[in-house]
C-alpha cells in the first residue's frame, strides 16, 4: 500500500509517499480503508520535533512512528475473528495518536477510538472531527465553561477554534470569537454571540471583563489577557511550555489562574461528537483538501498557521 513515510525529523518535504507492507488486522481489530484523514498542528510538530519535548515523546535520534496521521475517516475492509460490532463495508471515523492515517490502510482495535459515521457525512468531513473537537471540547472542561460564562475563544477560526465555539455554544456560554475580518461570517454561523476582529481591536482593551480566556492558537500570552480577566478568571492556554509554569505560579501567587488543556479524547467523546453533528449542533470545518501524494504542499499550509478549521488529505 501506499503511505506518508518520514524516517528523520525536519521540514515537510522529508515526508515521502513510499510502497509500505499493508498491516494485518488482529483478531479483535478491524482494517480500515482510509478515504480522508487531515494535517493537523499535532502531526507538525511530531514531523519537525523543534522543542526537546517532542523528542522526548517520538524519540531522540529519529521518530519512532514513521507514518503520521492521527485522524481517519474510511470503509471497514476486514475485521479479525473476535470483532463483533462492526462489519466489512461500514463506514467508520476515528482517533489515534498512533493511527498512521496518511496511509491506504490502517489497523485499530474494535475498542480503541473508532466509531461508525453519521449518516450521510462526506469522508472529507468524518476526517476532520476528532482532532479539533477533543482539544476544544477539554479546552471548554478544564476551565468548567457551562451556561452563562462568558468566554473569550481567542484564534477562533482555527481547528480547535472553530470546535471550541461550537461546543461553548451547546453549553449556554456568552461567546466572543477573536479572528479576522474573512471568518466572521463564518464564526458567527457557529454560534459566537461577537466577533472581534484582532487586526482592528484588542479585545483586553474594550472594557469587557471575561469568566475565561481560551488561547485556541497558543498567540496571546496569559501577562496580556490577564487584565481582562475577572478576579477568580481562567485563562485556557493551548500551547507554549511558559504556561506549564504559570499554572503553577498562577495556583499560588496569582488571582487568576492559568490552566493547560491536554486531555485525550475517549469513545463516548466520539459518540458526543456524533449526536451534536446528528442534532446539527456540530461541524468540522474544513478549509482546503489535498490528495495524499500532495502531503507536503498541505503542510507547508498548515504551518503558515493561515488555515480555517481543518485541512484534510484524500486518499483514492
Ligand atoms: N495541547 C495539545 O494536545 C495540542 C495538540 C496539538 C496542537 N495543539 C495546539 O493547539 C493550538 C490550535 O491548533 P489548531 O490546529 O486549532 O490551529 P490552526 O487551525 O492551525 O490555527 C490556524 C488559525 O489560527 C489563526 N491565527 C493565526 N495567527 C493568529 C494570531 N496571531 N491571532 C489570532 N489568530 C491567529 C488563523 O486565523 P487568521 O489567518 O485569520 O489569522 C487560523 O485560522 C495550537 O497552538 C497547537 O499547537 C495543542
């Protein structure tokens, strides 16, 4: 089969689309035919492995995990002998840190992140759910966002922006979204209640004072939101190893209070994510799809940090 192969860490072009074994399913997994999976800021910084962080994590000469991709959207080709809820020919999507989705075919365990499709949802868009949605959805968990908070969704017209927005929406949060001029339109279709445009306004300077700040880019340091922040206000951050430490500074020192979303999706997320998209609560976004062989020109988009919601890679 045909799959996305990086052997060293460094810029996108080290990825190559090569000739690899097609991996045998195991009794209590299923082989997927993957249709769509995405380039997401995950499989970047796992590829280029900038900070020692990601060394730490992938390995420190070269990257353990050679073949990317952690979401997936595909046919079940075959099932192993013990699988009992899902058969060859369904349609299913799914997360994993170690799916290998830039790649005809995948392997995962019937009890692993793998659910069946909602109904008539393009593979396009199946792809793109997971990644966005899980790190909006613990950004929204960590700082208890329920009805009424007023939140600040900073960068929302990203992947996990434009997630974050909807899933604040189902909550009953007051949203303000922070974007550009080109995604208000979009932002408001997903629910934000306003929009600031970040070109135009500071929004930590427009007298409003916010329940939560969630930093969805990792691109407005916690020191410049704190001021819009009330007494007791959490400010979300994504991204940035600084904030591990203003966590803990912030938890002793400060009347703030910086928290960190990391938090892996599980099933039932899924399924959560499946009946908000049944009741038409919920959407991936998804900006440019590229085919597989064009893995490198996607990168190089994903990481000009331009893209709104998602980036998918088809595979024919
Ligand atoms: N904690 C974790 O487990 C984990 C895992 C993976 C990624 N992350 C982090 O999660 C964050 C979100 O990733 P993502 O995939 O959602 O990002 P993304 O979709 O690539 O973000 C792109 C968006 O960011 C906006 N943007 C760029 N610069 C901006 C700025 N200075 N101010 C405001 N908006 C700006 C862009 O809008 P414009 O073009 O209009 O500026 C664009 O729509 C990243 O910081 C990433 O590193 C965290």
């Amino acid at each position: 089969m045909k799959a996305v192969v990086h052997e060293r860490y460094g810029p996108p072009e080290v990825q190559e689309l090569r000739e690899v074994a097609r991996p045998e399913p195991a009794e209590d997994e299923l082989l997927v035919r993957v249709r769509a999976t995405t380039v997401n800021q995950t499989d970047c910084h796992r590829r280029a492995a900038k900070q020692v962080f990601w060394r730490f994590l992938e390995g420190f000469l070269r990257p353990k995990q050679q073949i990317l991709g952690t979401e997936f959207a595909g046919e079940v080709e075959a099932v192993g002998s013990a699988v009992t809820g899902f058969r060859p020919g369904e349609r299913v999507f799914g997360w994993g840190w170690n799916a290998a989705a830039h790649a005809e075919y995948l392997c995962v365990r019937e009890s692993a992140l793998v659910v069946h499709m909602p109904d008539g949802m393009p593979f396009e868009e199946a792809a793109a759910i997971c990644d966005g949605a899980y790190q909006g959805l613990a950004a929204l968990r960590v700082a208890n966002v329920g009805a009424g908070t007023r939140l600040v969704v900073y960068g929302a017209s990203g992947s996990l922006g434009t997630a974050a927005v909807q899933f604040a929406r189902h909550l009953g949060a007051h949203v303000t979204a922070v974007c550009t001029a080109k995604d208000v339109e979009l932002v408001l279709s997903l629910g934000a209640d306003e929009v600031v445009d970040y070109l135009r306004e500071d929004f930590t300077r427009n007298g409003q004072v916010y329940d939560v700040v969630v930093d969805a880019v990792g691109k407005y340091a916690y020191t410049k939101c704190r001021r819009s922040l009330r007494p007791g206000g959490i400010y979300v951050a994504t991204d940035r190893l600084r904030n591990l430490f203003l966590r803990y500074w912030t938890r002793w020192f400060d009347s703030r209070t910086v928290v960190f979303q990391a938090e892996y999706p599980t099933r039932d997320d899924l399924l959560f994510y499946k009946s908000l998209i049944e009741a038409g609560e919920y959407r991936a976004v998804v900006d440019r799809t590229y085919p597989l062989e064009d893995v490198v020109e996607a990168t190089r988009y994903v990481e000009s940090w331009q893209k709104t919601g998602n980036v998918v890679l088809t595979v024919a």
